[in-house]
C-alpha cells in the first residue's frame, strides 16, 4: 500500500527525473527512515544517485548525536553516500533573536542548500508527510486569515540550483509506521514529540485523532484543498503583479514601496490584498512571525482614512505612512542627530544620506537655477557671508516672496504635501541671523538684508535620489 501509493504519487506529480542526484535529510526517525529506505529500493530502476545528510541540532546533547550516528551506520550498512554536521542553535538563535524551531530550521535548511551546492545534487528530498500537512493547515488557520497561508506545504518547490521535493506527503503517519514495521526498521524516536507544549504536538495528539475518525482520508482532502488553494494563488498572483507594475514604484536598494492610493483603489478589493501581501513579500528577506490579519486589517482602515498623515507599525521596523494620497512602505530609520554643518564659499558639505552642497562665487549665472540651485546676490563687503546647512529645527521660518510676513517651514512641507517620515531630515540653507534661504528642492526665500550686486553666491544640492 505505501509503495504504490507513493509510486503513484511521484509519476502524477513528476517529482523525479531518471539518472538524478538526490540529496536526502534524515534524522532517523520513523518518516526519514522510511523515505531512505524507499528511496534504496527504487533507486536501481530509476538510477539513482544517493546522498545523505543528517543534523545535530545540539538540542538534546547525547541523544541526537546517537541519532545521527544510527543514520550513519545504516548508511554504512547500505553503501549510501552519508554527510553530517553538528550546529550550535542556542547561539544562533540568541544572535538572530530567533525562536528555538526557526532558529534550527533555518541552520538546517542552510547545510542543506550547502550540500546541495557542495554535491550538485537535483533534488533534496525530505520526509514530510500528509498527517504534517494536516497540522500545518490546522495551525495556519488559528494564526491567520490569510487564505494564501492555507496552501501548507509545497510538494516541490525550487531550492538551490534545484528542486525540493516530498514524496510522503501522499501517505499517513500510520502508513508509515506500517512500513517501517514490515521492513524491519527500528528507528530512533524523539522523546519530545510526545509532550504537547509544542503547538504542533498539540495538534497532533489532541485534536487529529478526532478529525481523521470523521474522515479517514482527511490527508487527501487537505492535500487537494492545498493544491487548489496554490494554483489559484499563482493565479492571482500573477494579475497582481502586473497591477503592481503599473502603480507601485520599488526602491530594491532602500527597501521603500511608493504607490498612489488612487490607482491603488481603483481595482478589486482581492488584488489590493494581493497587492499589500506581494509589498510586504518584497520588503521582508522572511515575513515574521508577528505579521498577522490585524496588520491588514490597519492598512485597509489607513487607506481609506480621511486624515492626511497617518503611520501604522508592522514588525521589524516596517511603517506604512499615509500622506495625502500617497503611500509609504519604509522601514523605520535609526535616529539622527540634529545635522548641522558650516558651509564655508568656496566648499562643499556631505550630508549623513549621501547627497552634497555646494557653494561657490560667480560673477554672472550662466545656468538656470531650477529647483536644485540657488543664487545669493551679494556685495564686495558681504562676501564673508556664513551659511548652514542643517535639518530643520521647532520653529523655522523664511520669508517667502509676495508674502508680507515670514512662514512657517512645517507649513511650507504641508502645502507641498512633503511626508511626515521625510520632514524631520529636509536640508535647509540657513544665514549666520538663522534665516532660511532655502527648503531645498521646495521654496527659495526672498530674505531681507542682502543688497543685489555683480558677485553671487551659487549653492547647489546633488543627490541620487530625486527630492
């Protein structure tokens, strides 16, 4: 029954090609075990190529080196290729601020890709099976309510230069303990797997013998339900990402996400939440646990807020920033202290985000000011004029042409609808009386006490980024 069912199941998927190089993770319990030897069995008529690998997570001292060691002396037994590796997870896991299970996953999965290299290996082949697709939905569906995350676990998938895949996701738990039964293998056990702190022990032992009693074969329909919930997701997936082409500008070496809420609204409700999720999948290297539906429900509800400027928190320093009709995925910055720097003429000032200021006399402008350059008139006896150029500061102000009076710099960054996360680290230009001269790229002040004259002081801002 195991055999065939499984048989079946790699020709419906087409999880092998003949003559490939299969790199397998075995732990020595009962699902790795049965996947080896399976795989043993059939490898001569579909050419095979076997390599294992097997990992000591260092979680339960003496007791997972000997499980390792059981792995490798079946292998010995067998003549089967054997790799292992011992990893320090406690540190990892401190370093990273990881969970003990991510924490090993993502050691684990890292050796594996390693191998994978290291071998030229087609496929790297593990032991999950349909019982585990069961608990992953299960577990999914108390965490989230995102109907993507209901796909579970992938069949196959890419993974290093080549495909991981899982056969045993066709048969049960109990199908393989009978297979392990009548093939005389004995295989080492995790003493832990049977205490249910674990959230996926829990499930497991509680609440899967009472579901499978109302449907033996709930491992198939949860299978089938997966692979639906996949294929449409691809599908979905798809129109989404031609919408995101069209209204969402990427900045890959900023990690931020512009788009116009306008646009954004105009197409059905299921490709704006496609859309949010496909944002946070570029802006995240891996979604935290943390990001849960509350996050779009908060999203949704700031879109359609009527305040101008709003920000929501996401975890690891995500911000999403409303202004005006305008949307800012950003990851929140370090603070900065209040930059302030001389600007001697002739020199040139270095921001703390890269751009340069400028300034120099000339006798005439020979070029255009536009909204990067500016120049001050001057006289032979002003030409010891000081400059600033700083960030702004509680109560700035500039005198603004056709104004009678001075203006107040947070109102010139409302009019010209600057976002709220961009404010506080604007350039000005400032005189040695702490006027402003000019909200760079924004507003040019007309500023009183400069006499007009042959001589004038160009200032000019150069930057990557368009401000």
């Amino acid at each position: 029954m195991f055999k065939q069912e499984v048989d079946n199941f790699i020709k419906r998927y087409a999880l092998f090609k003949p003559h490939s190089t299969l790199l397998i993770g075995v732990s020595g319990g009962p699902d790795s075990m049965a996947l080896l030897h399976y795989l043993n069995v059939i490898k001569k008529a579909w050419d095979f190529q076997l390599i294992v690998v097997s990992v000591d997570h260092g979680l339960r001292g003496e007791e997972s080196k000997v499980d390792v060691d059981y792995v490798s002396a079946f292998c010995a037994e067998q003549n089967i290729a054997f790799y292992r590796t011992a990893l320090d997870v406690p540190s990892f896991k401190k370093e990273h601020k990881l969970g003990t299970q991510e924490a090993a996953r993502n050691m684990r999965y890292r050796f594996f890709a390693d191998q994978m290299d290291q071998h030229k290996a087609d496929y790297l082949v593990l032991g999950h099976h349909g019982d585990d697709q069961i608990e992953t939905v299960l577990m999914r569906l108390t965490r989230t309510a995102n109907p993507s995350s209901l796909a579970g676990i992938p069949v196959k998938r890419p993974f290093a230069d080549g495909e991981l895949v899982r056969p045993l996701l066709s048969v049960t738990k109990e199908e393989i303990e009978s297979y392990c039964q009548e093939n005389g293998i004995i295989p080492r056990r995790d003493p832990s797997n049977e205490e249910d702190v674990y959230t996926r022990n829990y499930f497991r032992i509680h609440l899967l013998p009472l579901l499978k009693k109302q449907n033996p074969n709930l491992h198939r329909s949860v299978r089938k339900l997966s692979e639906s919930i996949r294929a449409d997701n691809a599908y979905m997936n798809e129109q989404a990402e031609k919408v995101m082409d069209e209204i969402v500008q990427l900045s890959n070496e900023e990690k931020q996400v512009t788009c116009s809420i306008k646009l954004f609204k105009k197409h059905p409700f299921a490709l704006q939440r496609r859309i949010f999720h496909l944002i946070l999948s570029h802006l995240y290297d891996v979604l935290p646990n943390g990001l849960h539906f509350g996050h779009e429900e908060q999203f949704f509800d700031l879109i359609h807020s009527e305040r101008a400027n709003v920000t929501i928190d996401l975890p690891k320093d995500l911000q999403i920033t409303k202004s005006y009709q305008t949307l800012y995925f950003h990851f929140r910055e370090e603070e900065i202290a209040c930059f302030s720097a001389y600007l001697s003429v002739p020199s040139q000032v270095y921001l703390p985000t890269g751009a340069v200021v400028s300034a120099s006399f000339v006798t005439a402008p020979t070029v255009q000011e536009g909204k990067n350059r500016l120049f001050i008139p001057i006289s032979d006896i002003e030409q010891d004029v000081h400059l600033t150029v700083r960030y702004r500061q509680d109560g700035d102000r500039m005198y603004v042409k056709g104004l009678d009076g001075r203006k107040k710099i947070k109102d010139i960054f409302i009019d010209k609808k600057i976002p709220l996360h961009k404010r506080n680290t604007w350039p000005l230009i400032v005189d040695q009386q702490g006027n402003v001269l000019w909200v760079i790229g924004l507003t040019k002040g007309a500023v009183k006490g400069y006499s007009g004259g042959s001589q004038f002081i160009q200032i000019e801002y150069r930057s990557n980024e368009k401000i």
